[in-house]
C-alpha cells in the first residue's frame, strides 16, 4: 500500500492507496516543522493515523510545509522511518505537491494561499525558481495568517468599519490583552491569525473586506510573482483555501495585472492521487 501525505501549518491529509486506487482519507494536524516539534507530532501520529493503517505500507510519499532544507525535511523523514521502517521514503515540499496537483507534468507557476503563501516555478518536473515567503511577519501577503493579522490590527486601532466593529465583538468577545497574548506569547500564532479569514469571507461584500483581500493578492503578485523572468507566458495556479474561497476576486487581480489565471483548488490531494496513481 502506498501512504501519501499532504502536510500544511493548519492540517495534514493523508490517503491511503492499494492497487491504483485510494481506500481511505485520515486527517492530522499539521505538520510544519518550523512550529512543532517532531515529538509532538509523532505523539499525535501515534494516536490518530497508526490506528487506522492495518495493512502494511510499502512507500510514504510526504509533502509538507516547511520542508526547506535537509535539516527541516531529515525530522519529518527519521519520524516516517520510525513509524514505516519498511517503507520506501519519499519526502518534498509542499510547494511541489501544489506544482503536481494543479500542473502534473507541464510548465508554469505553482502558488500556495492558505495559512501561509508561497511561489514557485515549476518546469514540468522539479522546482526550478523560488522566491522565499519569508513567514507570515515579514511576508506571506496574501495568506490566511496576514489577513487575519490585518484583520485584528484594523480591529484594536478602530480602522475596521464601525458595523464591522460591533459584529466581530459580538462573535469573538477577545479583547485586546488576549489578542496581543495569543498572537505573541502562545505557539503556532499563524493559526490563531489565519482563523479570522472566516469572518472576512462571510462579509466579503462589505467594501471593507473585499478591499482587505484585493490588496493583499495585488501584494502578493507584486512582491512574488512579477519577480518571476516567465511569469507572463505560463499559467499561474494555486492551492489553498484562501485561493479557493477567493477565486472571484484573485482572477481579478491576475486579469488586471496581464497574467494568466490557471487551475485553483482547495486541496492539492485529488491532483496528487491523478499524479502518483494514473
């Protein structure tokens, strides 16, 4: 059986495949290794995925935010090892799971817009350029965390729209000492950012929000993907809810800006499981 896992900061999906076809789907949280430690995530592993893997697996093929480096990527591999010993490894970037999900073997631009942002491109087989995100403090435009992060700052400095204003009070009851804690005193603070998108999306149509989104996707191609030689001569696809649950307003900005819009999905894993399995 094959394992294939596709591991962002806020969730991780994983689907289990025999004979080229897939037999199940089981969730963790996510597994970035730049805001938990690879105990912690082996713990949760233990409890919530081993159980449900009755059969042995033959290969682990793993996709996963923060696997920039051979230092970051060798945790996630030494825990897979532990948990499969006798599967062969496969570990990438979450990046590349975006590139084979949306583009599978063609060329063009693979972009992330969920809890974090990120670019790349992607030459029908491996990664070739890539412009750093740098996080969500000093970049990730466009990313559930900074518009979260926008969000709460419009909120504390009475910016946000009065009817807003009372809105978001009445939904949330934070005040502002628990904010500022939660966002600089407690862990994974880029999830508790990006969980304010939701408010965004369900008042979309006020004035406020829809200009709060478009001028972080006018960001985040300004400072991303108009930094890219190729950019205006391939498609330029996306993952994530972010790019998802926007769409309306993402193809605007790229129309707007000449370049062309490509596939945008949710979630990168039924491109990963057409990839891998076809």
């Amino acid at each position: 059986m094959v394992l294939i896992a596709d591991s962002g900061s806020t969730k991780t999906n994983w689907a289990l495949a025999d004979k080229g076809k897939e037999i199940m789907r089981i969730h963790s949280q996510g597994m970035n290794p730049f805001f938990r430690s690879v105990e912690d995530i082996s713990e949760e592993l233990e409890q919530v995925l081993m159980p449900e893997i009755t059969r042995e697996v033959t290969a682990v093929i793993f996709y996963g935010a923060g696997i920039i480096n051979s230092v970051k990527g060798g945790g996630i591999r030494k825990l897979l090892h532990d948990l499969f010993p006798q599967a062969q490894l496969e570990i990438y970037s979450d990046l590349l799971a975006a590139a084979r999900a949306t583009l599978g073997t063609k060329r063009g631009f693979a972009c992330i817009l969920g809890t974090g942002s990120n670019s790349c491109f992607y030459n029908g087989h491996k990664v070739t350029e890539h412009i750093s995100p740098l996080g969500f403090i000093l970049g990730d435009e466009g990313s559930g965390a900074v518009l979260g992060r926008r969000l709460l700052g419009d909120y504390l400095k009475k910016v946000m729209p009065a009817h807003l204003r009372i809105q978001f009070k009445m939904k949330y009851e934070l005040t502002g000492s628990v904010i500022l804690d939660r966002v600089y005193r407690t862990e994974r603070p880029n999830l508790f950012l990006a969980g304010f998108a939701r408010f965004i999306q369900e008042h979309i149509r006020s004035a406020y929000c829809r200009n709060l989104v478009k001028s972080e996707f006018e960001a985040f191609v300004e400072r991303n993907l108009l930094h890219y030689k190729k950019v205006y001569s391939c498609p330029v696809c996306f993952t994530g809810s972010i790019a998802f649950y926007f769409q309306e307003i993402l193809k605007e900005v790229l129309k707007n800006r000449s370049l062309k819009c490509g596939m945008i999905v949710k979630d990168p894993m039924e491109g990963l499981l057409r990839f891998h399995l076809k």
